[in-house]
C-alpha cells in the first residue's frame, strides 16, 4: 500500500487500500495479522487448559463408577464419606491428576446478551480488552463490545446514563459515584480489581538531577482524575516528603493518553499515570521513570471491572457470564509466561495503539528506566482480581484527607456494598481458580506505615499533612 502526504497537514499521510482491502498502512497490517497470531496462541492455551480440566473431572466420574457400579451403592458411598473424601482415598491409590467439581451447576438464562463495556486504552485494562479477541465474551453466550473511550469523566457519565453495561473504572470511582462525588448519587459495583501495581511517578528529563521530592516545591504534576490512585498515592508520596499537595505544587488533570505530549511540551514537570504512558515517555525519549508505585505500595490496587447496582439486580445470570469471562482472562493476564503475547493482543489501533516494544516492557517488567539502567521487576504490573474491602476503606480514608468527603463516613459498610469480594470468591472458586480465603480486610503496608481497616480515624490523626490541618 503506498502513503501520499497531505500538503495541508504535511505529518498525516493520505492512505490507500491496503492489499487486505482495509483502510490502513501496512505497519498496522502486519501489526494486525501479529496481534491475530497472538490471540490465536492465547486462545490455544486456555483451551488446553480447559480440555485438561474436563478431561481430569470425566477421569474422576470414570472412576468412582467403574470402582462402584451399581447406582444406590455409590450413591450410599458417596452420601456416607463425601465427594471430597471419596476423591482422596481413590487419589491416594490411582494416578488422578484433579480434585475438580465432577459437574457444573447448569448456568440460567442470559437476561441480556448484547452489551457494551467502556475501556480507556492503558494496561491496567488488559483483562478486559484481552477478553474479546480471545473469545472470553463469546463463550459465555455474549456479544460485548468493547469501547476506547476518552477519560474517565466521559466514563463515569456513560455508566450514569446507561450508555455502557458495564466498564473498566479507576477502582475510587465506584466509591465515590455510589457516595455523590462529583456526580449524582448511582449506587455502584466493584466486581474485580483488574490490575494491581503498573504505575509510577515519570518526570521531564530536565529533573535527572533533580530527584528528591523535598525539592519540588512549585512542580506541576499531571493526574488522571481526582478520585484515582494515581491522585491519592501522589498526594501520599509528596506528603511524606513534606509538601502539601494543595499549596506547594499544582495537579491538574489530565486524560492519560496527552500525559506524554503535555510532558513534551513543558506542561507538566512530571507526573503519576498509567501504563503504557510512563514507559511511552521513556522510549520517546522525553521523560525517565522516577519510581514505581509497587516501590510505594506493593499489591496496591488501581483500575476494576465493575457496573451499576441495578444492572446486577436485573441481569444476575448476564452479570455471572461477564464475571467468569473476566476472571478466566485475568487469570491468563497473571501468568507471566503470557505476557509477551498479550503485549501483541492489545497493541492494535483498536485496544491500546501502542508500540508493541512498550507493552513488552510494562508486562513483563523488563524495561528502560530513561536513566540508562535496565531495570528487572516481574512485579511491576499484575492482575490480581481480589476486591479487598480494606482497600476500599483505605481510599475513603484519603478521600476525607483531602477534602473530596465531608463529615463523618461509615467506611465498613460502604466498602462492604460496593466492593463484591463475597461474589468474587464464589465465582473464582467455580472457575477453579486459586483464591485468599477469609473475610474482606487485610492488612496493607503503605510507604512503610501498616493500615490497619478497622481503625481508619486512628490512620487519618496519624497523617501531619492533610487538608484538615
């Protein structure tokens, strides 16, 4: 396909017909047909996966009536010792390579199959972008499609007015949309956590020499939205080096995909952003990555899978259809053995547009600091699904910190309505999937400082900078 150049806009190139007969130039042809053999890849990998699984559990239902073949007496057996004992006892003498559940519960009816989930375009929305092209939607009898979407205002306004079934949201969104926070009160839900870790502070190379945030006083640092970890972890990081958020440097906010330009452009001095954006910066060659928010909070949760109260209300067997699709493509995002692929699956113009290079580096952790070193940290970004409660409470904390909640805030129980760790449980157990058992708090190690759920108002007094003071 050849490429004629607009003397009108002399840096965008006029395109004709690719030989594919699409309207495209032939890197994003070949970037295509590289995403399409990844997928297929991905795909072939969780169908194993699968097949094993069933093959283990028509292995299991094999044995137990080839060992008992008269219906009554294995029903009797079975009643008297349990499935799982039975399990045990024919596990300790034959070769049986699963305890899985022999059945599945039959699934009920879809309420709804065509639906519309919103994504904004960085790597923390990887579980569900990653979920179409891999037919996650699909086998679960749904036709989702999935929309790149501008910022998060335009988001939350979407899920308001109905326009999306469900979306990719800054984890806080769910939060602060169910309390009134910058919008009408609409009750929402966190289904799960979509990724954890995968940001970080990246700074305008003209700071090189310039890294102690004592220093900073008068820096402009961008954000992508008010109620995101992105703005509660930066107001946290330059507390605990002395300055005040409010007066001592400006945050502006800013949709992730013009972080860099703004960079560029001598904007901003910095800024806590997504991924792909803080390693885009690096290999533009504009800005040098500062340090990684897993540095300040290990495990720390940032974007979720969620949608509205009443969608789960009227939908329940369509909102279980979307929670296992998730979930099985979160669980392939955890692998790390995947990552090189999904990097070539969500590259394309259609999820991400970005450069394949970039993502690699994001999901495998291997990755240019834009000060000369490599760096190696496998655990730079995850996808842990777990919705812990206690983090919703330790973001309700902030947001009172900062001014954003006003008055007195029963952190349990609205943590306890919106974040579903009970149904994320359920689900990820009848997938089979690992999961951390117990209740929804745990113990979390900010910077250092241990935050302990039930003692939030003990936390806020502890802070010497906040807006109260």
């Amino acid at each position: 396909m050849s490429e004629f150049f607009d003397p009108y806009n002399a840096d965008r190139p006029l395109m004709l017909k690719c030989s594919c007969g699409r309207d495209h130039s032939v890197a994003d042809h070949h970037a295509e047909v590289a995403a399409d053999g990844a997928a297929i890849e991905l795909r072939r990998r969780s169908e194993t996966a699968e097949f094993e699984a069933y093959s283990n559990e028509f292995i299991e239902a094999t044995l137990v009536k080839a060992l008992f073949p008269h219906d009554e007496v294995r029903r009797r057996f079975l009643r008297a010792v349990g499935k799982g004992t039975a399990m045990a006892a024919i596990a300790s003498v034959l070769p049986v390579a699963s305890l899985q559940a022999m059945a599945q519960e039959k699934q009920g009816s879809l309420e709804k199959t065509n639906l519309k989930i919103g994504f904004i375009p960085i790597t923390c929305a990887t579980p569900l972008i990653m979920a179409a092209p891999l037919g996650f939607y699909q086998k679960q009898g749904l036709n989702v499609e999935v929309t790149k979407t501008a910022g998060w205002a335009l988001v939350r306004d979407k899920m308001i007015n109905k326009e999306y079934d469900a979306t990719h949201f800054l984890s806080p969104m769910p939060l602060a949309i169910s309390l009134g926070l910058g919008s009408n009160a609409v009750p929402m839900n966190v289904a799960t956590i979509q990724n954890i870790n995968g940001q970080a502070i990246t700074l305008a190379l003209k700071h090189k020499n310039n890294r102690d945030p004592k220093n900073w006083k008068g820096f402009k640092f961008g954000i992508p939205f008010d109620y995101s970890m992105h703005n509660f972890l930066l107001r946290y990081y330059l507390a605990e080096n002395g300055l005040n958020p409010d007066t001592d440097v400006q945050l502006r906010v800013i949709p992730p995909a013009e972080m860099v330009a703004n960079l560029r452009a001598g904007n901003i001095d910095g800024f806590l952003g997504p991924d792909p954006f803080n390693q885009r910066a690096v290999f533009d060659e504009v800005g040098f990555i500062h340090v990684l928010t897993r540095d300040l909070w290990n495990g720390h949760p940032c974007c979720a899978f969620g949608t509205s109260t009443e969608f789960i209300q009227k939908n329940p067997n369509t909102f279980a259809a979307l929670y296992r699709a998730v979930l099985t493509s979160a669980a392939m995002a955890r692998d790390p053995k995947n990552r090189e692929l999904i990097a070539k699956v969500i590259a394309p113009s259609q999820y991400l547009n970005q450069p394949e290079a970039v993502l690699t580096q994001v999901l495998t952790g291997r990755f240019a600091d834009g000060l000369g070193k490599i760096q190696n940290v496998p655990e730079r970004a995850d996808f842990d699904p777990m919705p812990w409660q206690s983090m919703a409470v330790w973001m309700l904390t902030q947001m009172q910190r900062w001014g954003y909640v006003k008055g007195d805030v029963d952190y349990k129980a609205v943590a306890e309505k919106v974040f579903l760790i009970t149904d994320a449980r359920k689900h990820m157990k009848d997938l089979g999937q690992p999961f951390a058992a117990g209740g929804g708090y745990t113990k979390h190690t900010i910077m250092g400082k241990v935050f302990d759920a039930a003692k939030p108002a003990e936390y806020l007094k502890s802070f010497a900078i906040s807006k109260a003071a």
